[in-house]
C-alpha cells in the first residue's frame, strides 16, 4: 500500500515537473516573441520574427505576428510612397507659383509710376500688401518642401553659440521695435563652441524668434545656459496648452497668426534633428517656452 502511495506521488511529481517546465518554456518563447516583434517594428527590416519553441500554438502565434508584420510594412511602403510624392507635389506648386508671383510685384512696381487717384493707390498698397504676404508664404512652402524632402546638405564647422545668438537678436532688432519687444538677454562669459552647420542653426533661431514676436504679449527673455541650452521665454495670453502642443505639427497655425503657413517651427526641428539637437517647448502660467538644445 505504502509502495503504491509512493509511486502515485513520484508520478504527481513527475507530471508536475513536466507542466512547470512546459510552463516555463512557453514563457521563454512568449517573451522571444515579444522581443522579436519589438525589434522588427523599431528597425526598417525584412527579417521576421521566429521562435525555437516547437508547441503548435506558439509556431501558430509567431504565423499570425509575421501577418501582421508584412501587412505593416506594405502600408508603411504605401505611406512613404504617397509622402514623397506629396512632398514632390508642392515642392512643383510652390515653385510654380513663385513665376507668376514675381511677375505680378513687377507690375505692381510698374503701375505705382503711373498717375493714380488718391482710392486707387489706397487699393493698390492694399494689394500689393497681400501680394507681399502671398510671396512669402509661398517662399516658406518653398523652402519647408525642400528641406523636409530632400533634407539640406549640412556643412558642419565650429560654431559660437554665443556669436551665433547675438546675431540673430540683432538681424530681429528693428522687428522688435516695432512691436516694442525689449528682449532680456543672459549668456555667460566663456563661449560655447558646438559642430553645427552655421547657416541652418540661423534659419533655427531666426524661425523661433519670429515665433516669439508672432506670440509675446510684450515681452521675451533669452538665455544661453553653460550646458548650450538656448531658452525662449515670453507671455502668450493669446495662446492655450492645446494650441502649444501643436505649435511644431506642419501647417498647423494658430488663429491669430494670420501669415504663418504653420512651417516655421516644423522647419527649425528637422534642422534640429539633422544637426543632432533637440527642440520642445511647454506652456505654464501663460509664459511660452521653446528650448533648443545641442548636446
């Protein structure tokens, strides 16, 4: 009896060893997975995912991942196909309109020499007002299609920060006074160098300072930290936290800003990232601040 009882147990225990071990390999070859299929969708890549568990529904579930896999990626093909061709698209519209514009401020030019009465030259400088705005915008479309579809070759070179700062601020200053901006300004004593193409970190700058005019109720602070953290602060009562979260989306403009394509802040972050920087902003209290950073 006693010897029954013992070889019933050692079964009990046997089988219970078996079901841990099934148990164990099946949480081995779950996670495999879960890995695998973590790698495939952070990395461009054919290869799929694999599992050396020989359970059927695990081989069953490595099947269904590789289906959902190749459908992944014939969209992501598809997404990036109808992008560049987007992309393509305007960068030919936006060139194309930049002809008729320019031919349309030569007469303007031409009809401003002729004698006009006092209503007609008020109607012309109103259209030749909006003929101005049409023609920048267009540049902007122009200039954000190039940039985002065939990138801009970059020609790194020692840069000041510091230099590169102050130049910015004083290419704005007539802007500034004009809508009575007085900018506060701190940057420390030493110069901070970074490897950065000189004429894109321009653009960078110039588009986040045209930003802050667009935005500041009177006010803006700039600051140049040690670790080459640049800083952008200024009061927008006119904007909300909604609207700031989106200030970086492609064409996305704000109400008020009624000659912005929505392109210049998008512009400056894939200048950003091509450099190997960073760029955010946050909204709190009112005050709106944009960080560029280049570690």
């Amino acid at each position: 009896m006693e010897a029954g009882t013992l070889i019933l147990t050692g079964a009990l225990a046997l089988l219970v060893g078996l079901l841990l071990l099934k148990i164990h390999l099946l949480h081995r070859a779950a996670r495999e997975l879960g890995e695998a299929f973590r790698d495939r969708l952070a990395e461009d890549t054919n290869i799929l995912v694999d599992t050396g568990s020989h359970d059927p529904y695990m081989r069953s579930l490595a099947s269904e991942v590789n289906a959902g896999l190749r459908a992944l990626r014939r969209d992501r093909r598809r997404f990036r196909q109808g992008d560049l061709e987007l992309k393509d698209a305007v960068t030919h519209i936006s060139h194309d309109l930049r002809t008729p514009l320019t031919a349309i401020c030569g007469y303007l030019d031409l009809l401003k020499k002729e004698p006009l009465s006092e209503s007609s030259r008020r109607y012309l400088s109103v259209i030749e007002e909006r003929t101005e705005v049409l023609k920048q915008l267009t540049e902007e479309l122009f200039r954000y299609s190039i940039t985002a579809s065939f990138g801009n070759p970059l020609h790194p070179e020692e840069v000041s920060l510091n230099g590169a700062l102050e130049e910015s601020l004083c290419a704005y200053y007539g802007v500034f006074q004009g809508c009575q901006i007085t900018p506060g300004i701190t940057m420390p004593e030493r110069e901070i160098f970074r490897s950065l193409d000189k004429s894109a970190l321009g653009r960078i700058l110039s588009n986040i300072l045209s930003n802050a005019v667009k935005y500041s109720d009177g006010d803006l602070t700039v600051r140049l930290l040690p670790t080459g953290e640049m800083v952008f602060q200024n009061h927008a009562s006119g904007l909300t936290e909604v609207e700031v979260s989106r200030l970086f989306d492609r064409y996305y403009t704000v109400e008020n800003a009624k000659r912005s394509t929505g392109l210049g802040l998008s512009i400056a972050r894939i200048l950003t990232e091509q450099m190997g920087g960073s760029i955010g902003c946050e909204f709190r209290e009112g005050v709106l601040s944009i960080r560029l950073l280049f570690p």
